[in-house]
C-alpha cells in the first residue's frame, strides 16, 4: 500500500456532505477506504507495470510509464497556468487517450474534473461552469461532425471567467494540450515518489477528486462530489469483482467519463488490475467488432440498445469475437429475452450491471447460475452497502415485495454537490439515498429492477429530466402548455413524446425542435415525437397526470400510430 501523501487541509466551501465519522472509521476499519489518491493510483500501477499497454486509442499507445509520464509534465504545465487545488475544471472529451492524461494531471493537483459528456452543448456547459465556477474547459477540437471550439466559445462569450480553454488537437485561438506539457519539478501529489518539486500538499483521499453528472430528474442535472477513497475503492471492488488482470482488455464503447464506463469496472478498474485499455472512437458494430478481434479485447460495456445492435449484427456478419470473455449490459432495464441471447450469439458471459453515478453498483457474478444472470441486476459490490426496499412512507416491505430502493455505503455520497434544498429530499435523514428506481429483492439476494418512481426517462441508458426539456419548451411563443414524457420503443426501452397544448396555431413539429435545438442542449434531450393535445389529463388535485398522459399515448402507438412526428 502506497504511504499517505502529504495531507493538507479539508477543501474549502459547503460544496460536500461527508460521512459522518463513525461510518467512515467503518470503511476505514473494514480496509475499504485505504487513503490511496488516484495521483498515488496511477504512480504505483506505473512502477508496477511500466512497461505494460495501458492505453491504446486510434492514433497512440502508451505504457503505464508514458501515461505516468505524461500526466506529471501536463500537471506541470497547469499549474504554471495557475490552476491549483481545488480548482474545477469542465473536461468534455470523446474517448481519446488524452483524456487519462488530463484527468490524472488534475488528480496530481488535486484540482477536480468536471465530467461532462460529449453531447452536452451551450446551456448544459454553461450551467455546470457556473454551478461549479470552473476556471477551465477542455475540449476536442472536432468530434463527430461537431467543433467543440466553437462551443468554447459561445461558453465564454457568456462567462468570461472560464479562464482556460485547452483544446487536444488543433487549438485556433485557444492553447493545445501538447504546448502546455512541461518538463520541470513537479507541482502537488505525486504520489509515494519523493520529488523536488515546491512543497504543494497534494489532495488527501478524504477529499472530492472529481464531479459526475446525475441524469437529473428536476430541472437540471446535479453534480456527483465523488472522494479518491470512496470511489478508488469501487474500482478496485469492481475490478476483483470482474476478474480483471494483467491479462485483461477491455474495450470503451460507451463515453469514458459515464461512471458506467469509467469504474464499473471500466477503465480504471482495467488500470487498477494492470490491464489495457481500448478506446472506441464509435460504439457501432462496424467499428467495435474490428478492434475487439485486432486488439483481442476480453471484456466490453453496453447499453441495451447497443446489445440489440451487436447481437444484430454478429447474426448477419459472424466476426471473430473468440476474445471477447465478458459482456457487461447496464444503464437501462435490459429485457430477459435479450439478455438470454447473448451467449448463444456472441459466446462470451453476461454480466448484468445496475449502477447509478452517485454510488451503488450491482453486478450479476460469473458464478450465478445463468437464469439468475439472464433474469436480475445482481448484487451489490460492497458487504457495507446497506439496501432498503421500502413503500411510499419509507416503511420496509416485506421480503419479496417490489418497493423503492434506498441506499447508504462506503461509495454512496451523502449529498449532491452545492445543493442543500434538493439534498433533503434526495436524502433520508439518515443518508440514504432515494435511488427512486423501484426494485426486489430475490430469495438469493439479487435485485431486479421492476420500474422507476422517479421523474426521469431512460432513453436507452440516457437519463432525460423531463422538467428541464419542459423549461425549454415552454419559452417557445406558440406553446401554452408541454409535458414531456416517455414512451416505450423495442429498440431504446423509451423514447421522448413532448405533448403540447399550443397558443394559438400550432408550430410544426419540425420547428419545434429546431427551437429547443437552438437553445443549446444535448441532442438526445430533444422529442422524438411531438404531438398536441387540447388539455392534460389531471390528477386529483389538478397537477398533470404524467401517468395518464403515458398511457395514453402507449395505447397511442400500439394501435398503429396515425401521424409520427
Ligand atoms: C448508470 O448510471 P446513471 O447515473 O447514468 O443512471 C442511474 C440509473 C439508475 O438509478 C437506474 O434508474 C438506471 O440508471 N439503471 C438501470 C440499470 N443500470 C442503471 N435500470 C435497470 N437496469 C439496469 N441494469 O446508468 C450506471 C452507472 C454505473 C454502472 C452502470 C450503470
């Protein structure tokens, strides 16, 4: 185990609800929290395994020794920008090796990344750069058709205070990531390796090394304070959970910085077992099946409609997938007659995995028997996570019956980053956490996800905060009234309807979205389909009744949908 690294004070502002104390000295005791920093993480597995492939995307490949390398010489040159401890940084990467190098640069700083993922735009951008008063944005010059420049700079165009811009690739009028590298004495925690570096304490395990999106269901997304402890020891858990070695390559197909693909066991699970990771510039058969048989990948992660999509394809084509051990499918309910598929088709092991940003990951095991595998979303990492299924008044329900699923543990946070009023509904008061998915339990211990209590829909493993799409729509003249709601789809699970009341005549639907489009949020927030209505169903008390208006259009699209749009 790596020694302590200089510890420095606790990080500044009520932005963290921590572990009241006798937990953690629980998590301590039982050796789960172990004081290890991911600047000491990565320094350790690079004298260990220096000389190993720890990552490989399309155009590099880089040892544990590069990567290490790389990571101090960026630390370096951020803190000559004057980025420090404590500071908050948006990175928006697609799935690049630079991104370890930026991420493990800040973790050495102890300056804390803000993930976003790729399809955020203006308004989401903005709104985690004010939330969190980032001093800086890293992007990829281009990614899939889009220039992320551009986005940079309709961010600072609105909030001049996002001081640095740091582009992997061309930089127009912004720094490139390969000028900013610097070779010198290296600034914060370095990890267990004494340096010559100015005596800047490092971060302390207990302290937040990063920020994770929520999928949100009010308004707009939270942000997720996660600690090196807590969330180190998720990685490792999961990564002995997975088997992962040496030996193991797994292949990122889902976005890098989703917690999915991130440490369940994801990419640093693979890094933490010394193994290689492979990233995927798209999640499509045509371009995963090739690198899976070029780079003899063991282990890859999928949303459910992307294992309909490959269990699809692999009938038609046949690709040699012989290396291929595990396929793990989470993010989304995903169904039994899909899930007993993927054996016979790919010839590899399920793995089922029910996860959630803030914490709690479930894995089906490789030594559950395969109906078990086929039919529930596993069990819990972790013998300290604690799991209530509870009725509508928090009361316990019996075992067996389906309820909602509360949460507390050594990798669940306490509290949202920067949100005291929402917390005390997120939260009971004795922390634990409403899950809001509605589950039970088996005699064996497993959990099946039967539904969901909360206001969000699951667009195929990408969560939608109905009221935040509802906000933009209704800044439209020519709508009265939206409710956004999700409809179900063979493919996705759920896909978007907005239901509209208009004022006056109607807009198109095609205007519409060009209008929600234009307001600068991801593209798979908007509708999918838009219809108008005269008037909501309402419930007892006159607020719209969501459940209704779902059935409704259910029985809508079931019976031969007249007008898709
Ligand atoms: C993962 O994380 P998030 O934060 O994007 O979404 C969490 C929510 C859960 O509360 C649940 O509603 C849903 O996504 N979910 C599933 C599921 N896995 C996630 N619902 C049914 N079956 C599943 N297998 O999605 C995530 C994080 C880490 C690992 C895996 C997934």
């Amino acid at each position: 185990m790596p020694p302590e690294p200089a510890v420095a004070p606790p990080s500044p502002g009520p932005d963290f609800t921590p572990w009241p104390d006798e937990f953690a000295a629980r998590y301590r005791a039982a050796g789960h929290w172990t004081g290890e920093t991911f600047g000491g993480f990565l320094r350790d597995r690079a004298r260990t395994h220096a000389d190993r492939t720890a990552v490989v995307d399309g155009r590099q490949r880089w040892t544990y020794a590069e990567l290490d390398a790389r990571a101090d010489r960026l630390a370096t040159g951020l803190h000559d920008l004057g980025i420090r401890r404590g500071d908050r940084v948006i990175v928006q990467l697609p799935n690049v090796a630079e991104f370890f190098e930026v991420i493990f640069a800040l973790f050495r700083l102890g300056a804390l990344p803000v993930f976003a993922l790729p399809p955020h735009r203006r308004t989401e951008i903005t709104y985690f750069a004010e939330l969190t008063g980032a001093v800086g944005y890293v992007v990829a010059d281009r990614h899939a058709g889009f220039d992320y420049r551009d986005l940079a700079r309709q961010v600072r165009e609105r909030l001049p205070g996002l001081q640095h811009v740091l582009v992997v690739g061309d930089p127009a009028e912004f720094t490139t990531l390969s000028d900013l590298a610097t070779d010198g004495p290296l600034p914060g925690d370095t990890g267990p390796e004494p340096t010559t570096g100015p005596p800047t304490p490092g971060p302390a395990a207990s302290d937040v090394a990063f920020l994770q999106l929520s999928g949100g269901s009010t308004g707009l997304p939270k942000l997720i304070p996660r600690t090196h402890d807590d969330y180190l020891y998720s990685v490792r858990a999961s990564a002995d959970i997975c088997r992962l070695d040496t030996s193991s390559i797994y292949l990122c197909v889902l976005p890098v910085a989703h917690n999915f693909a991130l440490s369940s066991p994801g990419v640093l699970g693979t890094l933490a077992a010394g193994g290689t990771v492979v990233l995927a510039p798209r999640p499509t058969p045509d371009v995963t099946f090739d690198l899976i048989e070029q780079e003899q990948a063991t282990i890859t992660a999928l949303v459910p409609p992307l294992a309909l999509l490959w269990l699809d394809a692999a009938a038609h084509r046949r690709p040699d997938l012989s290396s291929l051990r595990v396929l793990q499918v989470g993010g989304a309910r995903l169904a039994d007659e899909v899930a007993a598929r993927v054996t016979p088709t790919l010839g590899c092991d399920l793995q089922q995995v029910f996860g959630m940003a803030e914490g709690l990951v479930n894995y089906t095991r490789f030594d559950d028997d395969p109906a078990t595998v086929v039919a529930t979303q596993g069990t819990p990492i972790s013998p300290h996570d604690e799991i209530r299924i509870v009725d509508d008044a928090d009361r316990d329900l019996p075992p067996g019956q389906t309820g909602h699923l509360l949460t507390r543990g050594p990798y669940t946070i306490r509290g949202y980053y920067r949100a005291a009023a929402h917390n005390t509904v997120a939260f009971t008061t004795d922390g634990f956490y409403r899950t809001g998915d509605l589950v039970r339990r088996t005699p064996t211990g497993h959990l099946i996800v039967e539904g969901r209590a909360k206001d969000q829909i699951n667009r195929g493993g990408e969560k939608i905060a109905p009221e935040e799409v509802e906000n933009h729509l209704l800044a439209h003249p020519q709508i009265f009234d939206v409710a956004v709601v999700g409809v179900p789809d063979a493919m996705l699970g759920e896909r978007t309807c907005a239901v509209v009341i208009p004022r006056g005549e109607a807009p198109t639907a095609a205007a519409i979205r060009a209008f929600i489009r234009d307001r600068g949020i991801a593209d798979f927030k908007i509708p999918d389909r838009v219809r108008f209505v005269d008037a909501f169903p309402h419930t007892g008390v006159g607020k719209t009744s969501r459940s209704e208006l779902r059935r409704a259009l259910a029985l809508l699209m079931a019976t031969g949908d007249p007008a898709p749009g």
